[in-house]
C-alpha cells in the first residue's frame, strides 16, 4: 500500500474536499467552529498516533506527515486546533498509569479533543508557570501566553516547572474554573480563527491522577528540541496550496522546489538519532520557509489586486505561512533562520527557490 492509498489518507482528503477547503476563507474570518471539530473527531483522525490498544490507528510517521500536509493545506486554522491534540496523547501513551487509563482511550478515538500549555518550558531557565505538590494534588500558579482552541477543546494538557526544575504536565478540563481565567481571544495577524487566549493560573488545583507526566527539565528539553529542529509538513500542505493557484508553467519549477526540500527534510527527520545533523536540519527548515515563502508570494503576485481581498485564498495562504515561521520557535531555531536569511541573496549561487537564485555561504569559505 502506498501512503497515499492509506485509508487514514484518503480520509484526510475527503475532510477537506468536503468541508475544510470550501470553508476556509469563512473560516478564517469567523473562526473555526464546533461543527468542524465535530466533524474531524469523527473522521478518526485524532487517533492518529495513538496505541492500537487504545483505540487509535498507530499510523507510521509518513502517513501522519501526509494527512498534515492535507489538513494545513485545506484549513490552516482547523488544521491548527487538532494539531494540538497528538502531543497529549503521546505523552499519555508514556506517562502516569492512572491518568492513561482515564484519558487515552476517549484521546485516541476522538470523544475528547485535547490542547496543549507547556511552550512555556522553553523559556528555561524562567519558569512563566510554576506547579507545587500540596499534599492532595498539585497548585499551578503563572501565565500561558499562548494557548489555541478555547472553547473548542474538552481538556488541555498544561505543564509547571517545580522549584526542583522538575516538569510536571497534568490534564485540565477546558473551561473557566477556579484558579484558571482566560484572556479575551487575541487579535492575530494569521490564524485568529484557532481560538488563541492567554491564560492566567492563580492556584489552580489539579488533583494526582490528572498528572500525566513528572519529569526532569533536563531529561524532557532533549526530546522537545528534537521537535523543533524538524521541519513541519504544514509548510508544505501550504505549499502546496498555494502553488494550485498559479499556471503550471509558472507553478512547475516553483513545485519541483519543494519537492526536492520536502525529500530533504523528511530524510532528516526519519534519521534514527533525531539529535544528529543538527546544521542539516536547521539548514533544510529555512531552506523550506524560503520555498514556501516564494510560493505563497507567487500566488498573491498571480491573484493581482483581489489578493488584497480578505476573502482571497491566495492572501490567506501566504499569512498562514508567515505563522508557521515562528510556530514552534525557539532561540536555537530563530538564530539558525536570520542567519540563513543573511546569508541568502540574489545572485548567481547555488540554491534555488524556484526563478529565483539564493547563495548560500560555501563550506571551504570561498566567495
């Protein structure tokens, strides 16, 4: 069976020729509403990483990076919300007994969709939310800056540093409670649609068997920066998108561009030491922001003064993908992108995006 023959695939394709990509520019005006999140739980999709005991499909990464590609491509903001919800039930397939009993299997058949609060671990050494054992369970108390799908989630998985610089993530229910008050949603260039909030945390308390995880900072920063260094299929479901809107003469060379990236990159990230070739992977992330950038430019150039419409696909793609420049962020990314970009100009070098040619510095150091 090929991937693209996957059942998990052909579902994702369906979502969104049925519902995502006709609803999109509405979508993004208006946001994401709960008959969409309706419709993605029941398309098994949530269930995608998740153990086969539990009732998810346990897909392989290629599938997993397939059916992303679709859904950012159709519905960047949908796309976005449900994104969400697979590091939960990663981490539960992992973690405390008592909370993967209660939780994974509701997770991973789509009866439950969770979001996430822990980027804030990687401002280490500060620590924006702090988590202390009171004896009966555990008080979190600080600021999320950013959290996505309130009111469009059930739970949310939220996570503390503990004055021993341990990182305790535990499940929340997804509403106002005591100790828990989310701001009004935020205005946002791109994606305001996702139902982003910043949440304050003033002695909510989270009782023991809603922990799902207790780790040290020091053993838990490893497997997230692996994360970052990878490049996020959404950049080439947006891609992609984008380049259906130009002429095949124009969107050829511009497609074969980010063919060979996305080849580069999916290499890299199905490398088995996911720490090694660390360079490589962060030079394949910006070369892929450079192709998707060209793409999503193409196609405003193409759409001429309409793309200036909020209602045009073409201006929604391109500040979709200027989202995924800072999605997932962190200092060691960001340092690798400006100076990619520095290093990056017209000229007659060696790397290509599309018609248009960016030098990259040689290795020997010759001009």
């Amino acid at each position: 069976m090929t991937i693209t023959d996957h059942p998990l695939v052909a579902r994702a394709r369906l979502l969104a020729a049925e519902l995502l990509e006709p609803e999109a520019e509405r979508v993004d005006q208006e946001g994401v509403p709960a008959s969409h999140i309706e419709a993605v739980k029941r398309s098994g999709l949530l269930g995608l990483t998740a153990p086969a005991a539990y009732g998810g499909s346990a897909a392989p990464p290629a599938v997993v990076r397939e059916v992303s590609e679709i859904l950012a491509g159709a519905c960047g903001s949908t796309w976005f919300v449900q994104s969400q919800h697979h590091t939960p039930v990663q981490i539960l397939a992992r973690g405390e007994p008592a909370a993967r009993e209660r939780l994974l299997g509701p997770l991973a058949r789509g009866e439950l969709l969770s979001g996430v609060a822990y980027a804030q671990l990687r401002a280490h050494p500060a620590a924006p939310v702090r988590a202390r054992h009171d004896g009966t369970g555990w008080r979190f108390d600080g600021t999320v800056p950013w959290y996505t799908g309130w009111s469009l989630n059930d739970v949310f998985l939220l996570a503390g540093l503990t004055e021993d610089d341990e990182a305790v993530f535990a499940f929340v229910d997804a509403r106002d409670q005591p100790g828990l008050r989310p701001s009004d949603p935020l205005r946002l260039a791109a994606l305001t649609a996702a139902h982003t909030v910043s949440l304050e945390l003033d002695g909510l308390r989270v009782p023991e068997e809603s922990v799902a995880l207790r780790i040290p900072y020091a053993e838990w920063a490893p497997t997230d920066r692996a994360k970052t260094l990878n490049t996020n299929p959404a950049v080439f479901g947006i891609a992609s998108a984008a380049l259906s809107l130009l002429d095949e003469r124009t969107a050829a060379p511009l497609r074969n561009r980010v063919a060979d990236v996305r080849t580069r990159a999916y290499a890299l990230a199905d490398h088995p030491a996911p720490l090694e070739r660390v360079a490589d992977r962060l030079a394949v992330r910006a070369e892929a922001y450079a192709a998707l950038n060209t793409a999503t430019t193409a196609a405003v150039v193409a759409g001429g003064g309409r793309s200036m419409s909020l209602t045009s696909k073409a201006q929604r793609l391109a500040r979709e993908g200027m989202f995924l420049l800072i999605q997932g962020q962190t200092a060691e990314t960001r340092k690798a992108h400006l100076e990619a970009l520095g290093t990056w100009g017209v000229s007659s070098g060696s790397c290509r995006s599309g018609g248009v040619v960016m030098s990259r510095p040689d290795p020997e150091g010759r001009p």
